[in-house]
C-alpha cells in the first residue's frame, strides 16, 4: 500500500508542476505573511495536543460524514489543542490543500502539513498555503534529502516534523539535525499499530528534542503513560474523527 501511494504522490508531483511551475510559486510567496511558531507551541506546560484534521484512512475509509475542515479546527482550538496537522493527501485521505487556507483564516494555532512530502517543489507549495510546518517522513526520504527538504522549510520560515518508526529511521532523522522528531505508532508499510514503539524509540532520542508520539493514541490512560516517558505532545487523529463530539472527546483524552 505504501508503495501504491508514493507512485501516485510522485505523478501528482508531476502534474502539479505542470499546471502551477515553481517560479508561480515562488512569486505567490513574496506577499506571505510570517508564520506561527510551530516549534514553541509544543513547549507549553504539561503534554501538548496536535489535533488531526482527517476525513478518511486507506484503512478505515471515511471517518467523518460529516467533515467541515474550519469547524473541527475551532473545536480543537476550543479544546485547548496547541496546534493542528491537516492531512491533504487527497486520493487516499480525503485531504486538500485548500483545508489550510480556510482554517488558517479562522483559528490562531499554527498548522502543520502532512502529506507524503518527497519533492522541493512541495515545500514551496507548502509556503504558498500558509502551513506553519511540515511532515517529513524518514522512512519514503533519503538522508540527503531530509535534510535538503529540511532546510528549504527553513529559508521559507516553516518547522519540520521528521517522522520516524524504527531505530534506522531515527538515526537517519537525528543525522540530518532535525529539532522535532514524531514517533509514529503505526507501520506505514503494515498499518499495524503498537504503542511500544514510542516506549522503544524514546529512550534512543538525545535530550533537547521535541518528541510527539503519534497515531493509536485514544486513551487518557496511554496520553498520561506518554507523558511520564517524556513525550512533549501528542498528535491523535482517528480517536477524535471518529466521535461526534469533538470538544468532549479532547476534555477525556487529554484532561483538559
């Protein structure tokens, strides 16, 4: 599955630079206003929240029938989340970059993109809606690339999120001298989830990180558990998707 989306990532890639070449984009940025602190939104006191916008899963399919982008980002902002991660993956998630633009004219929390980001092209493009972050996943990018993806964030004033899932894609992310670093509790090749991930791969990250434990998180139980290891934030999607009270959901997962 993974493979099948990273070959539509990268002709979408394509088609994208066809209909929109990079010096539009470019041009577009000279009138960006500056970006939110992504980075210092995950250092307030106590576990933070990075709420996920998602409308549906290759696994689960659709999560919310009822999926109003700017709605659910002024729950999470309502129920105390630090920042947001919008998914804009549209053929396997229901994600569009256009979901950025809209929240971000209505909340004042800094957003992180996330998508399968492979391609400098997509950085700018990035910039060009307004995302105050990126994901970049170390398992789908060479070292060279995540730390050439990594600075271009940089020089267009956006944080990294360099996702890792084993001890090789962590050494690759801690090599490329990424700041925030987001264990992922979930398989990307299997889709297989386990929280022990997080317990594994903690103690292998320098103090100094930022470090978000993600995905399978649904409890209020494995968010105090997360915490007590050392974990700064935490980003749950699927678990506040799924139920149709957003704000009540946040107050029971995260004690707020």
């Amino acid at each position: 599955m993974l493979e099948k989306m990273l070959d539509a990532k990268r002709k979408e890639i394509e088609e994208r630079k066809r209909q929109t070449p990079l010096s539009l984009l470019r041009k577009h940025l000279e009138t960006r206003k500056p970006t939110r602190d992504f980075k210092a939104s995950l250092r307030g006191k106590g576990i933070q929240l990075i709420g996920e916008i998602k409308k549906s899963s290759p696994v689960r399919g659709l999560l919310r029938k009822e999926f109003q982008p700017v709605t659910l980002a002024l729950a999470y902002q309502n129920g105390g989340a630090a920042s947001l991660s919008v998914l804009t993956d549209e053929p396997f998630f229901g994600g569009h970059l256009s979901y950025i633009q809209e929240i971000k004219s209505s909340v004042a929390l800094p957003i992180l993109r996330k998508d399968f980001i492979l391609d400098e092209y997509q950085i700018y493009e990035s910039a060009g809606v307004a995302s105050d972050a990126v994901l970049l996943i170390s398992a789908i990018l060479s070292e060279e690339a995540l730390r050439q993806l990594m600075q271009k964030s940089v020089e267009l004033g956006m944080a990294s999120l360099v996702e890792v899932h084993s001890e090789e894609d962590l050494k690759k992310a801690l090599q490329s001298g990424c700041e925030i670093i987001g264990v992922n509790n979930r398989d990307l090749r299997t889709f297989a989830v386990d929280l022990s991930t997080s317990e594994r791969l903690i103690g292998r990250i320098p103090k100094g990180k930022i470090v978000v434990s993600e995905s399978g998180i649904q409890t209020r139980e494995e968010v105090r558990r997360l915490e007590a290891l050392g974990f700064h934030a935490v980003l749950i999607g699927q678990a506040f998707m799924e139920r149709p009270d957003l704000e009540e959901a946040i107050h029971e997962v995260m004690g707020r």
